[in-house]
C-alpha cells in the first residue's frame, strides 16, 4: 500500500471464544498479518454469544465478523448481533456459523418466515432452513464459482476460487423467497449449492460458508478478511470525520 499511515477500526468478533476451535485461534494471526502486510489495524473485542443479546452489543463498531463454532450457546445474541449489523450499515462478515445464522436472520426478520430454525440448534422443527447436509464437508476443499459484478468478486478478485469447508450443515429450503427479498447468492460449489450470499444494498454484507480464516497458515489474510478490515476502517472514517 502506498499509504504508509496505519488505519485504525474496532471489529466485533461474535462467538463463543474456545481454544478448541482452530478459527479462532488464527484471529490473532490474521489481525496481526493485517496490521503489518496492509496497514489496516483492527482493535477486536469478543462478543460472547449471550453478551450479543444485549441491543447494544455491537452498537459502535465499525465491523462485525460472526464466527463458526456453532452450536452458539445463544442463538438470540448471533441474531440480534447480525441484525444490528444489517439494519445499521455496519461492515459484517459471517463465516461457516456465520454463514448459516445471517440466512436464518434474514429469513425470520426480512422475509417473514418466522419459524424457520437450524436444524443443529432445534432438529425436531417443522421448517428447517438450515439442514444437515448430504454430504459432511468437515475438512473439504472444493472450487467455488462466484457472480461477476457481486461483492464476493471485487473481495476476492476472481471468478472462480477454492476454500476450505469445515461444516455440516447449508441452506435447502426458501432459497428463492430469500432471493426475491434481496438477498443475492453470489458464490456456488461445483454442484450448484450456495456457498456465498451478500446484500448489494448493505455497505459490506458477505457470508461465506466456507473458513476464510483457515486460509493458508494465517501469514496473508485471505482477501475476504482483508475486504472487511478495509470497509471497516473506511467505517471509522466516515464516523469520526478522517480521511482513510
């Protein structure tokens, strides 16, 4: 970068903080490969999941990035966490547990399907939007082919991709009532399943269902955390009135 000036955001790392869940180990790593590589500083607070309840949770933030290790010891605060970050603006990453609870956020809050559920976290349910998947994708690679044009590209910088899954569980159902509210599904596996979703409307709204955090070994931030790092510190630009 030619800016050498570090920039400065405060993200909020939603989740149940365990050293048992190698993503979120590498979050150090990556804020620290972010800090030297990119100049893009990133002051990270964790957000327990039941502290998420909270309305204000992640209210001043410049950045929330909703991490996997699900099932979260509160849905509620993973929900209400995404939904601040969807209704204000707020830069938002949702990763694997991410992925899937920002689609059950929507589904229930924008599109009126109240009763939708996870089948991880409420498996007797009527109406799963999240289903157990057909086939595990614990430990998988796999090409994921993204929309020219989304947000998904301009992070990435291709077409075409691949990631590391580490996740049992994907969206089946209501897929096009999701659509129709304007939700975009921009990133599909080889078999056509989605993989990637986002908000054109939304200053930085992606989930992935894939481990952008597991890229690598954590030296180089994949170009999805660094496409967050960067709206959120053009966040705090804008609401602190600096130039970035």
């Amino acid at each position: 970068m030619t800016n050498s000036a570090a920039r400065t955001a405060r993200i909020a790392l939603v989740g149940d903080r365990s050293p048992n869940v190698v993503s979120h180990t590498r979050v150090p790593l990556i804020l620290d490969a972010l800090a030297e590589h990119d100049r893009l500083v990133l002051d990270a607070y964790w957000i327990p999941s039941e502290d998420a309840e909270a309305a204000d949770a992640v209210r001043g933030f410049d950045a929330v990035w909703v991490l996997p290790g699900s099932p979260y010891r509160s849905e509620a605060g993973v929900l209400s966490a995404i939904r601040t970050a969807r209704v204000e603006g707020i830069p938002f990453l949702g990763t694997c547990g991410g992925f899937q609870h920002a689609l059950l956020e929507y589904a229930r809050d924008v599109c009126g399907l109240t009763r939708v559920a996870h089948a991880e976290n409420d498996p007797d349910a009527d109406d799963l939007l999240i289903e157990p998947l057909a086939c595990s994708l614990v430990g998988h690679e796999s090409a994921v082919t993204i929309e020219p044009g989304s947000l998904a590209e301009s992070s990435i910088g291709s077409e075409r991709t691949v990631e590391r899954y580490f996740c049992s569980y994907g969206p089946t159902r209501h897929l096009d009532t999701l659509r129709a509210h304007g939700l975009r599904f921009s990133g599909h596996d080889e078999d056509g399943h989605v993989r990637i979703a986002e908000l054109p409307d939304h200053p930085f709204y992606l989930a992935t269902l894939f481990q952008p955090e597991l890229s690598g070994d954590g030296s180089r931030p994949h170009p999805v955390v660094r496409a967050l790092a960067q709206a959120a510190v053009e966040h705090a630009g804008r609401e602190h009135g600096a130039t970035v």
